[in-house]
C-alpha cells in the first residue's frame, strides 16, 4: 500500500494549482477522456515489450492508463489531485490509480519498463525538474523509456485555459533545448524530441531512454582470457597424469 501523499512543494502557486483541479475534477475528465494522444502514445508504446510495466504521472482521467491497458500493458497513474483520482476510478473501473506526488515516487527502484509524463511536469517550479527526472530515472528499468509531454516557452507563471476550467494554474515552460538538457543531466538519452502546434500553443515532445549505469569491477572477463584459464587447467592435469 502506498504511504500517505503529502504535496512536496511549499510554493503557493504549486498548492493552489492542485485546488483548482480538485474543483473541476470531473468535468476536466469528462472533456480530456476521450481526447486520445494516438500519435504520442503509439510512439511511446514502440518502444517497449509486450506486456509492458508503465507509470502515468499525472494521470488526470485516467485517459491514457485506459489506451495502455486496452494495449495490453499493466498501466498505474498518479495524480496529486485527490478528486481527479476519484474520477479516474470512476472511469477505468479496473485501473489503478494512486494519489502520489511525482517528487517522492513510492515505488522501488527499476519497477517501471516505461513511464508516461504529459502536461505534467509543468506544473512543478523549474528549480524542482531535475529532482523529479531523477525520480523518474530511479524507478525506470535500465534501458526503459520515458515520454515527456508539456508546453513551450520561457518562464514561469499563472495562466488561465477556457479548456480547463478557466481557473489559474502554474506553468513552467520550456524551451526544446532546455529540456533535452534537462533529460541527459538526468541520465537519459534522448531518442526523438520535436515541437509541434495545437489550437492554444506550442507543445514538446520528448521520447529519451534511461542509460544503463555500468557497475566498476563486475564487468564480465573477456571469454579470451576465460579460454586461456581453462587450456592451463588441462596442460596441468596432463602433466600431473605423466607423473603418475
């Protein structure tokens, strides 16, 4: 069982972003369900192995844990939102979803083959990403995937959407460089990364994958040299053979 969430920010625009979206909880899921992100997710999915072990951050309806499962993968989303996780079991009936804060992720190391991040991470400060892409990277199997999702820009601030209640909600935007930049001080290597254009703004995409992390003096030997072990093995064993 997960431990009790507490919202790690102290930053009042953070806190009061999580009330507002605990105020327009269902109505916000009932519009973003069946909003499907095929391109992305189709991308996302053709990187991983059947039957998949995927983490939705900021999991919001419950939208995309829906798409994976109906893929075949064992999809669990987290909101810091405690109504939007309410909404989203209402939805995906057989979903798992867990009210969680993306900065102190309550799952072991490499439990995750992938993870799915989109309009997420923009709403944490900026000085706050690289802790919560570490965390990511921590509970990623070596080599797994991880798919970033958010606005571009610079800066961060306030903003008001029609589309999502028209309450005001913080955003950190970024730039396409500073977020690759971001991804590799993490420790991923970024595998595709692009900028495309909605109704409302500029969005980024990045697909990065976590670099394996090579542990100094448990490398294997060189079979060569394994070989040449053996062979001393056997000239001893003649040797001892002529004596007797």
């Amino acid at each position: 069982m997960a431990k009790k969430t507490v919202i790690k920010s102290t930053d009042q625009r953070v806190i009061d972003t999580i009330k507002n979206y605990d105020k327009i909880a269902k109505p916000y899921a009932e519009y973003t369900f069946e909003r499907i992100l095929q391109y992305q997710l189709t991308q996302f999915t053709s990187f991983l192995p059947k039957k998949a072990k995927i983490l939705d951050i900021g999991s919001g309806s419950g939208r995309d844990v829906h798409y994976l499962m109906e893929e075949g993968h064992e999809a669990v989303g987290i909101d810091l939102s405690k109504n939007l996780v309410k909404e989203a079991k209402k939805l995906v009936k057989k979903g798992n979803f867990i009210h969680m804060d993306m900065l102190d992720l309550d799952f072991q190391n490499e439990s995750f083959d992938g993870i799915w991040c989109h309009a997420t991470l923009c709403h944490i400060l900026k000085e706050d990403a690289l802790k919560a892409l570490k965390e990511m990277n921590r509970v990623l199997k070596s080599g797994g995937i991880v798919y970033i999702g958010l606005r571009e820009g610079t800066g961060e601030k306030m903003v008001r959407y029609l589309k999502s209640g028209n309450l005001p909600k913080f955003f950190a935007f970024y730039t396409q460089t500073e977020l690759e930049q971001l991804m590799e001080e993490a420790g991923f290597e970024v595998l595709n990364s692009y900028s495309e254009r909605d109704d409302q703004s500029a969005w980024i995409n990045i697909f990065a994958k976590k670099i394996p992390v090579k542990i100094e003096g448990l490398e294997e030997k060189p079979k060569k040299k394994k070989a040449a072990k053996k062979k001393k093995k056997k000239k001893a064993v003649k040797k001892r053979k002529k004596k007797k």
